[in-house]
C-alpha cells in the first residue's frame, strides 16, 4: 500500500509539474509575442515620428523661404524704385510678408512654451462678444480679397467671463484663418457665439452656476476625410491630398488650438463632410 500510495504522490507530483512547465511555456510564448509585437509598434510609431518630423522641417523651411524670397526682391525692388505709388506697394508686401514670418515665429515658440509648461492663464474679466467680434473683424478684408462671405453672429447684448484674451485670440485667429485658407471663392465662413447649458460640465465661474459659451467656425470649404479627423489635432499632423501642395502649412496650427482649448477649461470638437464643408466647435 505503501509503494502505491508513493509511486501515486510521485506520479501526481510529476504531472502537476508537467502541467506547470507546460502553463510556463505558454506564457513565455506569450510574453514573447508581445514583447515583440510592441516592439515593432513602437518601431512603426518612430519611424512614423521621424517622417513627421522630416516634413516639418522641410514645411517649415518652406514657409520660411516664401515670404523672405517676397522681402528680399520687395528690398531690390524698393532701392531703385522712386515713384511713391510703386514704393508703397513694395513697403505694404515687406509688411505683410516679415508679419506671416513673426506669426510663425511665435507659434514655433508657443509651441516650445507648451511643451515647457510655462504657458500660463492670464485671464480677466472680459465681454466675449466684443472679443470675438474684433478677432472677426481683422479678417473681412482678406476674406473679401479671397472673394468668401465672412459672416458673424452672436445672443443679444453682451456675455461676460473670465478669459484669457491672448489665448483666445491665438484660438480664434488659427480657426478663423483655416476656414478661409480651405475654403474656395464664392464660399461662406461664419464665426458664431451662443451660450449653452454645460452638459456634464462646470463654468470655471466662482460662485453661482455660469453656462458655457459656445463658440463655431464653421465653413463651405472642401472638407476633411472621415479618416483624417482623429488626426488633425495631432502636432506637424496635416491631410494629405492632391490638391494642396505637400509643402504648405506646418500643421502646428490646430495642436496649437487643442492645447490652448484645454488650458483654458474648454474642449474642441470637429465636425467635416468632404466637399461640404467643416465646422470647429
Ligand atoms: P496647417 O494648416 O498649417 O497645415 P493645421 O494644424 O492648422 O496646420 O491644420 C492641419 C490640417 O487640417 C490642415 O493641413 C488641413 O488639411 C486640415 N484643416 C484644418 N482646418 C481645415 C478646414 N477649415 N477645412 C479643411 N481642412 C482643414
């Protein structure tokens, strides 16, 4: 009984530790194809990384090279030129031309100032109507240039909140700009204003419940793909198509937006239909 009772510990103990080497195998078969297949993820998101990273670079000398090529012959141009009409329109296009090099330059160190975390909220008691109604207003000229239909709404009177004017601005002048970059003539851009009820979420107001201000821009441009819209905010990220130059633009823009949306307790939403048009919230 003994012997039996032994050779059945023995035997049992002996399947138990098959059973075990054989669960261990597994799961270092597993664990394996994981390691490995996060690996080539992560390698593929790298490889994705510098790619972005090389098309920003090779955008934003680009962008760079365009209007200081416009400076460099307006300058030539300007110094043997001496009919005063012609001097001023040489002036105008080194103004215009050195003011889209400084926007620019600021986004690149907004950008920086984001990614230090020293970006901070500076904000005061403000009108928003008459806010965004002047951020609206700086952009009816290029619009009429551009042959597009800048519309403007907002409540009655006046509502009135703690923002941050810069911040706000720098928002607005990125929405504002997109929708008439990628809208063609004839085409339509309404900025509009509402308050709404803060569904789910609070007004960074002291005190007594404040509703949300609700803020659109909204175009007839041609739209983004379905596919891409998750994408957009992503930093140097830009929809790639036949019909914009893969050099125009830098795609810093919008993650500019997102960023400055969260900082300032908001949230940012896309909707597009391609050929339609696409409307920032
Ligand atoms: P940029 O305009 O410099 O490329 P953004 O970050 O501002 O960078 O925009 C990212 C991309 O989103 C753009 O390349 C463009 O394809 C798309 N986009 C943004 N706004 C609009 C719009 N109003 N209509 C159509 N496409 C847009």
């Amino acid at each position: 009984f003994l012997f039996l009772a032994v050779v059945t510990s023995v035997s049992l103990i002996l399947i138990y530790i098959r059973f075990r080497e054989k669960g261990l195998l597994a799961r270092s078969a597993w664990l394996e194809n994981t390691v490995r297949d996060k690996t080539a993820e992560l390698l593929k998101k790298r490889d994705e990384i510098d790619g972005m990273k090389t098309r920003f670079f090779t955008n934003i000398s680009h962008e760079f090279r365009t209007p200081l090529t416009l400076i460099n012959s307006a300058a030539d141009e300007l110094i043997d030129e001496n009919e005063p009409g012609k001097r001023a329109g040489r002036i105008s296009t080194i103004k215009r031309s050195s003011g889209r090099l400084l926007t620019l330059v600021n986004e690149l160190l907004d950008l920086a100032r984001m990614e230090s975390g020293t970006l901070v909220l500076k904000a005061e008691q403000v009108d928003i109507t008459s806010e965004i109604r002047l951020i609206w207003q700086n952009y009816i000229s290029d619009a009429d240039r551009r042959k597009i239909e800048l519309g403007f709404e907002s409540v009655p009177g006046t509502i009135s909140g703690w923002f941050d004017k810069e911040i706000i601005n720098k928002i607005m002048q990125n929405l504002i700009s997109n929708a008439l970059k990628f809208t063609p003539e004839n085409g339509k851009v309404q900025v509009s204003l509402a308050e709404e009820e803060c569904a789910g979420r609070r007004a960074q107001g002291a005190g007594e419940e404040k509703p949300c201000i609700k803020i659109e821009v909204s175009d007839t441009g041609k739209g983004i793909p379905q596919e891409e819209l998750p994408r957009i905010f992503e930093r140097f990220y830009r929809v790639r198509n036949s019909d914009t130059p893969e050099t125009e633009g830098t795609g810093i823009g919008l993650a500019i937006v997102d960023e400055l949306v969260k900082r300032h307790y908001g949230s940012v939403r896309v909707e597009s239909r391609l050929g339609e048009g696409t409307k920032f919230t």
